[in-house]
C-alpha cells in the first residue's frame, strides 16, 4: 500500500512537472548579439537559487545560443535562411523555424527538472528578389521563340527568388513600352511564363524587348529585363511524354553506378532529320551539387547516380531539366524531375554522458565513494541519432559480468538515468566493468552502439588494522646482546591507498628506554639488559586514513627473559683426595644459586666422575691410581634448567698419594760384572711404582773390605779392587724411598759382584764349578722371583675388585638401613611406626634361600634381618644388587594357619610363586630399591624418604614398591 502511494504522488508530480516546463518564445533574426530572448522569471516563479543550462552541449544550437544563469541569449547573428540551409529548424521546415531546445534545470547546484523551449525564429525581409545566380553577370533574360508557334504558347520565364523564403508570396508583373505578343501568366509553386497572344512573325520583328519586375511581401522589387528573339520556323518542338514532373524514389545506400539507370525522359520531335533528333540537358538554373550528384545522359535521357546521397543532408531533390531538338532555331522544352530520397538507418546512435557534481567521470571511468547510498543518481545517457523515424527512436540497457545492479530509466526522448541498487563496499569489489548498450528501432537493420566503462568504488578508511597474530610471546636470554630485531609485528589494513598505511607505536612507555619500536616495520629492539623476569607490552597498529576517522587496534606481548643458572662458586677445588678412594664414594657438592627455585640437571664432562643430577652430589666413578693418572683431574660440569639453558663451571680434583710399593732392583743391577783394570765405579739401577712428589732413592750397602767396595746414597758403587779381588762377591744393599705418603719403604737386597781382569775373563771365572753352581742358582732364583711377582700382582689386582664390591655392598646396605620405610601393606614385621636404625642386617651363610632357583631370582647373597627380637626376616639382595627382597620369617603356627603355607613351606625354587600370589592379593612383603630417583613418582616422594630413617607410611601414597 505504501508502495502504491509513493507511485500516485510521482505520477503527480511528473503531470505536473510536465504541464509546468514546455514553453515557447520567438527572436527576430538580425538581433544583436547577446540578446536575451527569455529567461526563468518569465517561465516560472523566480528563484534566485535556481539556474539552467543545456541539457545537450553537443547540440548544433549550442553555438548559436548561450544560457547565462537564469538567461536564454543569441551568443551569435541569427539568420534564419541560415537555419533553413542547415537544417537546424524542426523537421526541415522553414516557415515558420521553430528550433526545440531543451535545459536542465537546477537548484542550488543539483539538477531539478528539464525544461523543453519551442524557439520560434522569425523572418526579417531584408532580401530583394533575384532572377539569376548572384555568382553569374547577367543583365537580362535571354529567351529564344519560333516563329511557327501557335497562340497560347508558354515560354517559361525563370522565376526569381527570395532568400527570405517568400518565393510563392512573390508578386511579378511586365513594363511594356509597346504592344506585344506575349502576356504574363503563372502556374504552379512559383512558375511564370510567357504566353504567345498574337503569331508571331519574324520577318516583321524578330526580337522583343520587355522589363520583368518581382515583388516580396516587403514591397522589395527587382527589375530585369526579358530579351525574345524570334527563330525562324522550327516549326515543331520536343514533347515530353508526360506533362507533369518525373518522380524517383532511391534509398541512401543506393551504390553509385555510371551503368544503372535511375530514370530515363523522353521527349518525341515530329520533324524529321536534326529538326527531330532530341537531346536532354539540365537547367542552366541546375546547381553545381546537383551536377555533381546526378548525371543525365543527353542523347538517351537516362538518369545515373554519381555521388551517395544521405538522407540526412538532403531529402530530395528537384532537377530542371530541358529537351531540345537538334535543328536549326531549336526551341527548348522544360521539365521537371524530382528525386526522393528514402531513409536507411546506416547511422549509429551517438552516446552522450552527463555526470552527477558530486561523481568524477574520466576516459570512460566513474569514480564514486562506497558509502554511495541506495538510488543515487550516477549519470544520464543522452543519445543522438541521425536517422528519423523508428530508425532514429533508441532504447538503452546495461550488461555487466560482475553483479553490478543498477536502474536505468527512459525520462524523456532519447534521454536515459542511471541510479544505484545497490550498496558498495571498496574491501569486497573494488572496480566494476560495464557495458552500456544504445540500440535503435530500425525495421530492417537495427544500429547498435555499445560503450565499455568502469567503475571505481573508492574508499574510505571503514577497516581497522589486523595483526597477525592475537597475542604474541617470545623468551629472551638475560645478559645476552640483541644488535637486531627480536621481534616484527606485522599488521594488515583491507582499505587502499593511505587508508592501508599501518604505524607502529610502544604504548608502554615504562619501557621506552629498554625497547623500541620501528613505526614502519614493526620491528622491536632491545637496548639495555633485561633484568625482569617478564615484561609486558602493548603495541599499537595504526592507519594513516583521515576519513572518516583514524582506526587503531592494540595487541599485547609478553616477553618472558630467561636466566642461565649461576653456580655458587667459580670454580670448586677437591683436594687431597686419597687415591684409594673406593667407587660410588662421595667427594662433595656442587650447588646452583636459588636451586629451588628452579629445577636443575647436572651432568659431567668426563667419565671417571659422576654426579646426582639432581642433587649435585659429586661421586668416584672409576678406580684412581696416582701413578698411573695426573695427579689433578680438571673437568666440567654442566647444569641444565627446564628453558634449556646451561652453564658450566670448571672442577679440579687432586689426589692425595699412597706409598703402597718399596723400591725395587732391575734385573741387570742384581747381577754386575765388573772389569777391575777399566772400572772404578757402577751405578745400581733402582725404580719405584709410586710417583709421590716428595720421595726419592737413597742406598745403604756394607762395606767390602775385600775389594774395597764402597756404596754412596745414591746408588754408586766405587771400586778400588787389588788383585785379590777376582771371583765372585755378594754385597747387601738397604734401598729407602723415603715416602712422606704416609711413611717410607725399605728394600733390603743381597746383589751379585762378578770381578774380572783383562788376564782373567769371565770364562775362566765361571768356569770353576762353584760358580757354576753359584750362577744356575741365582738364574734360576730370578726367575722364581719374576712369577712369583706377576703372581702376587694378579692377586693384588683382584683383591682390590673385591674389596671395591664389597665397599660397594656395604654401602649399599648402609643405604638400606637408613633409608628402607615401611607402609600398611609393606610392612615386614607389625604395622607401627618403624624405627630403621634397630634394623641388623646380617649375611645368612646357610640360607635356605641360597639355591639355584633363588639365585637366579634375587641372586645367592642373603642376609638375616633382625628388629627387637620380635622376630626375624631375610633381606635378599640380588645378584646385580640392584634391588632386594624383604621376607619375614614365619613359625609353624603361623605357616599352618595361613592359606600360603603350602607355599612357604615349599621347596626354596617355589619362593617365586611365593611372591607372585602375595602382589595378586596385594601383601607384597618386598621394598624394591634402585639407586635413580626417577622410579619415584614425584621427588616429594624420594625427598621425604632420603630425608629421615622414619616415616609414617600414611603421609604418602601407598606403593607396591619403593625405589631410592
């Protein structure tokens, strides 16, 4: 109903606006220029908001006339014989001129209405009428008669004419000075003559000489005058075969052809010979156009076309034309041949666009804003065609492959409105193609003009930036340099141009001076350490749009700064470290600053050591050996945190030495030849297995006085032999090593000295049979000595493996008594509250658990368990001593009462079965221990364990097994 209502009042409207704006006004031609011819307050209540101007600037009287605000003037001379020649006059018609024009109408800049003026131009008589062509020098009418004519003969007169275009209103009329045989007579649209009254006779008079005058309306008269001559008898003249014009009808596009005959005249002659041969020719008043267009064949009479015509240049044409026979004193015959023109459409409407103010229009491109509401107008459409009729009538519509809507509507003529319908969005679409189609009502062929144009949604700054990610958060390493970016922010604006221009800006000014940021591509530098754990920045990303505000949008960062841990000492020092320190033996600690802080792993850089790597706690993880190995071992440690940092820290340990070997004689220095003629003095060669810095060899002989053998502190045996001095002699020497570590060695060996001369050789000497005996006694004793050495080395060697295993198992059951608890359903002898330190561990040598079977359960080591005599148990320790069985002992009343006696009491091999019923029923009576804590389920567990002998098992979750 609302709709129908909106209809009626714009029907009224337009009835009225129609009724309203058609008006007509009239200008004299030859006014001045600039003369106001009508203006809106004689049109319409004057409003001094509103103006006009031409509703098509391309109109041919656009040059004519000027609009100048709320005036309508002549902006050139006006000539209505002008208008007439060039068409401009509605429908070719010159009398009267009426010229349609239409304006827009417009009211504080905005178009309004459409005004349409019928502009009459009225004609001023300012011509005199002429016979003959102003570009000819004629000074009369020349006019040639024969003498044989009848009475009542014509002879055409050519009529004048009148550029006022008064030509029928013209008034003629002869000056005779004399009687003659003609008389004045008119007939048709213009057409004068003479008529023959009296027969003529040349022989009396062969020439006549009379004034012609013609009058306009204006009383404007022209005289010319009219020269007859008389021709002797040709007695008979050309007659056309019809009296009444010849009428042609050609289309536009006839092709222009010198073979096909557009009209053929024909004029018969009843004399004979040249008298009667006839020949055709155009008027003398022919113009040259016509000249041009047509051609006439003289001899045939036949029409041909010599040049295309067009039908909106001229519409017809009327030819005079003349057939005179070939003899002597031929007189002329006249005739009429009028060609009509018939329109074709062969002209394409011409498209004309006019552009709101508020729209930029350029090389076929509209630009308008996407905030464009709803049934805007975009332009009008005005069309122009050439041709009449439906071939002049056009319709208009848009096609367009991108969904552009709009409305096109016909408001008047040939004069087309486009409006929106619908609303623009620079973000989704941002440029549109369309094609504007003008096409004409032709019932032959129908004219198409099609224009391409596009339009350009501009924009405007509707979009807020986006960043690329919601929240942003990054770990930064304290104390560490940071020479380039740590971070870009990156944000993007859907709008264009300025408006898609995105600045940066840290909005927590707190740390301006720590970071910065760089507003144009967003990236954030560190300038100072950080020495928070966290920092919290909010970032701005901001456009550079102006309309029709400025947006923004903030994300906030989170940067979290990460510390490497810091060791509580620089560098740690373990010194005097005894050599013999057993394996798994603890040297110290190696502590983090706020370890609690934070969770650490340790690890070593060297496989001799090894450290709890969560406690630091450092241990032996090889045998040491002074003289083997450097006395100092310097390696690293490296703590970890959960952020993956570390740091290290340099460890030193140095070994305290052991004087566990005496001093020893090589083999060559127990037994010593010596020549008495060429050496006075031999060293004893001695070596020591320890390296202690602070001992050194000294020697002890006794003096022989037989050779005078004397022995120096330092091994050097000086000989001052006689000759009594040959054989064999045995020198006692006391060797001390003079160890500080932890006190000396003493070597007591007896040597061999074997005296010779250059007289007496070896041979000789060796050859008596006690030294025989002497030398296979003392090879054979050295040899004896040599296993006898390798021998106690092996059983050094293992005895030292078996005391390490047995430190080891020592430590462990150390461990066990001060760290095994107890729970409800672990307990091994009652369910109270166990004290650990009452707890014996024994070895059980007669075990009965030490079979086969057992031992490749739990392995063949047992011990008794002992707790206030109450009863007794058997701690089984396995044979990788990586974990032990607790089981309490049972009595014979116990085993027949309980549903498990048949298994207890069963061969040792069933113990297994044993335990396997006792964890299906959940009464593991077993404490499983390992040396990783992992095998707790949080360190709060293993914690509280390794930090008392008791607890009570209920502050803690019951297990069926407890690592440590």
């Amino acid at each position: 109903m609302q709709r129908i209502d909106i209809l009626l009042i714009l029907c009224f409207l337009s009835f009225v606006s129609s009724s309203r704006l058609k008006y007509r006004a009239s200008v004299k031609e030859n006014v001045d220029l600039y003369h106001t011819i009508i203006s809106l307050d004689q049109m319409l209540t004057m409003d001094y908001q509103q103006t006009m101007e031409f509703l098509n600037l391309n109109s041919p009287y656009t040059t004519y006339f000027l609009v100048d605000g709320q005036k309508l003037r002549t902006s050139r001379l006006i000539d209505r014989e002008e208008f007439c020649r060039i068409k401009l006059c509605e429908n070719s018609r010159c009398y009267p001129c009426e010229i349609n024009m239409d304006f827009v109408l417009k009211e504080n800049g905005q178009p309004r209405d459409i005004i349409s003026l019928i502009l009459t131009v009225e004609d001023i008589n300012e011509f005199r009428p002429q016979f003959v062509d102003n570009t000819r020098d004629v000074q009369a009418i020349q006019l040639n008669i024969s003498e044989g004519v009848p009475v009542g003969h014509v002879l055409p007169i050519p009529s004048a004419t009148d550029k006022d275009g008064e030509d029928d209103e013209l008034v003629y009329w002869l000056e005779k000075t004399t009687k003659i045989p003609f008389e004045l007579i008119s007939f048709g649209s213009n057409q004068i003559a003479l008529n023959v009254t009296e027969p003529l006779d040349r022989e009396i008079q062969d020439f006549y000489e009379v004034k012609l005058t013609a009058r306009d309306q204006g009383n404007h008269t022209t005289t010319i005058s009219i020269h007859i001559s008389i021709n002797d008898i040709n007695d008979n003249v050309p007659i056309f075969d019809q009296q009444t014009p010849y009428i042609v009808n050609i289309s536009e596009n006839r092709i222009p052809s010198p073979d096909k005959v557009l009209l053929r005249v024909h004029a018969t002659d009843h004399d004979s010979n040249e008298n009667g041969r006839v020949v055709y020719n155009f008027s003398p008043q022919v113009s040259a156009l016509i000249r041009q267009t047509f051609r006439l064949n003289s001899q045939t009479g036949e029409l041909f076309l010599h040049q295309s015509l067009d039908y909106e240049q001229y519409k017809e044409y009327r030819i005079p034309i003349i057939a005179q026979d070939s003899g002597p004193v031929s007189v002329p015959v006249y005739n009429l041949i009028i060609v009509n023109v018939e329109d074709e459409n062969d002209n394409k409407p011409l498209i004309n666009i006019r552009i709101s103010d508020y729209f930029q229009f350029h090389n076929d491109t509209l630009y308008i804003s996407e905030e464009t509401p709803l049934n805007t107008l975009l332009m009008h459409i005005l069309v122009q065609d050439a041709d009449s009729n439906l071939n002049g009538k056009v319709q208009c519509w848009i096609e367009t492959s991108n969904s552009l809507k709009s409305n096109i509507t016909n408001t008047l003529n040939n004069m087309f409105s486009v409006y929106t319908a619908q609303l623009f969005d620079h973000e989704q679409q941002s440029n549109y193609s369309f094609r504007l189609i003008v096409e004409d009502f032709g019932e032959k062929l129908r004219q198409q003009t099609i224009r391409d144009l596009q339009l350009i949604i501009n924009d405007i700054n509707d979009s807020s930036p986006k960043f690329s990610q919601s929240f942003y958060e990054l770990s930064l390493q304290a104390e560490e340099e940071y020479p380039g970016s740590i971070i870009q922010f990156q944000a993007t604006d859907e709008d264009s141009n300025e408006n898609s221009q995105i600045s940066y800006r840290l909005m927590s000014n707190e740390y301006s001076q720590i970071f910065s940021l760089d507003e144009t591509t967003g990236e954030l530098f560190v300038h100072k350490n950080l020495n928070q754990s966290i920092y919290n920045l909010t970032i701005r990303a901001q456009d550079h749009g102006k309309y029709p505000t400025t947006l923004h949008t903030d994300v906030f960062c989170t940067i979290k700064i990460l510390f490497k841990p810091k060791f509580e000492q620089n560098n740690y020092s373990f010194h005097h470290i005894n050599e013999t320190i057993s394996i798994n033996s603890s040297i110290g600690f190696i502590r983090i600053k706020h370890s609690n802080e934070q969770s650490i792993n340790y690890s070593l850089t060297t496989s001799d050591f090894r450290i709890n790597s969560l406690t630091g706690e450092l241990f032996v993880n090889t045998l040491l050996d002074y003289d083997i190995n450097p006395s100092c071992r310097n390696f690293f440690v490296i703590a970890h945190n959960i952020y993956g940092l570390n740091s290290t820290c340099p460890i030193e340990i140095c070994l305290q030495p052991i004087n566990e070997y005496s001093p020893e004689i090589h083999l060559n220095s127990r037994l010593i030849y010596i020549n008495i003629d060429n050496i006075s003095s031999i060293d004893i060669d001695a070596f020591d297995r320890d390296s202690s810095p602070s001992s050194f060899l000294s020697y002890q002989c006794e003096n022989a006085v037989k050779c005078n053998v004397t022995c120096s502190s330092n091994g050097t045996l000086q000989v001052n032999p006689t000759e009594h001095c040959l054989g064999m002699m045995d020198l006692f020497i006391s060797i001390n090593d003079n160890d500080q570590y932890s006190t000396y060695r003493i070597t007591n060996e007896t040597i061999h000295l074997i005296f010779y001369s250059n007289t007496v050789t070896i041979e000789q000497i060796l050859s008596s049979s006690n030294y025989t005996y002497t030398i296979e006694f003392i090879i054979i004793f050295n040899v004896f000595t040599v296993i006898l050495i390798l021998i106690c080395l092996v059983f050094y060697f293992v005895y030292r493996q078996r005391q390490q295993i047995f430190v080891d198992k020592s430590t462990h059951l150390k461990i066990l008594k001060d760290q095994i608890g107890f729970t409800e359903n672990h307990s091994l002898l009652n369910d109270d509250l166990v004290d650990m330190t009452n707890i014996n561990l024994k070895i059980n040598a007669n075990s009965e658990t030490s079979s086969s079977s057992n031992d490749s359960c739990y392995g063949s080591s047992e011990m008794d368990v002992h707790h206030h005599h109450k009863s007794t148990g058997k701690l089984l320790v396995s044979s990788n001593e990586k974990y032990i069985i607790l089981r309490k002992d049972q009595d014979t009343n116990s085993v027949s009462s309980s549903p498990l006696s048949s298994s207890s009491s069963s061969s040792p091999g069933n113990n297994v079965n044993l335990i396997t019923k006792y964890q299906q029923n959940k009464r593991i009576q077993t404490i499983q221990l390992k040396s990783s804590e992992q095998n707790f389920e949080n360190n709060h567990e293993y914690n509280k364990i390794l930090g008392s002998t008791t607890f009570n098992y209920r502050n803690i979750i019951p297990l069926n097994e407890y690592y440590l």
